[in-house]
C-alpha cells in the first residue's frame, strides 16, 4: 500500500507491440486505470488465477483485501474499459447490491455486464 501513499499526481500509458493497453492517471488520493485492451486484462486475471485462466472466489477475497485496505486510507482506485468505469475499489465505492455479491462495501460493480464480458 506504500505505493499508493507515495503516488501523489500525474499519468502515465502502457504500450504493448506498439498499441496502447493501459492508461493510468493519479490525482490526489484517486487512481484511474483504463484497459484498453481486453487481453491485456485477461492477461492480469490469468496471472492472478495463478495460471489457471478463471476467475475464481479466491480472487474476490483477494479483491476485497484489497479495497478494504484501500478504503481504511481514504484511497479509491477506479478500474475502466476503454473509457468506462466497470469497478471502483475503496473509498470512493457506494455499493448497492454488489455489496451482497463481494460482501463488502469498499467494492462497488459499476457495470456488471461488462465486467462479466472482460472477465469470461
């Protein structure tokens, strides 16, 4: 969590074989994170899934780990597609019922149809 403190302002572009993949832009105690492409993100989850390519329970207790320790500091970290906010983590989060879904309410599922579209 270090490196979130640390981070104050500013962004910067992952290109991968010369297309952009990942937009990152930081703002006071806001993180914005933009996958633009699709595998790319599938690429993370596979890592993640320890290989395994499925998202998986464990994943989500991971996840929650995470925006909990995230909401306890007053950080909130947005995760998009192509420009559209399908996640937000942490402090910023106003769950409705995805809170019955991750059983926290640091997490709230902006879109859940394209969440389950980049995830699958």
């Amino acid at each position: 969590m270090w490196l979130v403190q640390a981070l104050k302002s500013g962004g910067v572009s992952l290109f991968t074989a010369g297309a952009k993949t990942l937009q990152l832009k930081v703002e006071k105690k806001r993180i914005d994170i933009d996958m633009l492409d699709k595998d790319f993100l599938k690429d993370i989850l596979r890592v993640g899934a320890e290989g395994k390519g499925q998202f998986t329970l464990g994943n989500i207790a991971k996840i929650r780990g995470i925006a909990e320790e995230l909401e306890k500091d007053g950080f909130t970290v947005t995760i998009s597609h192509k420009g559209s906010i399908v996640i937000t983590l942490g402090y910023g989060a106003m769950p409705t019922l995805s809170q019955v879904i991750t059983g926290t309410n640091a997490i709230e599922i902006n879109n859940l149809s394209q969440l389950i579209r980049l995830v699958a």
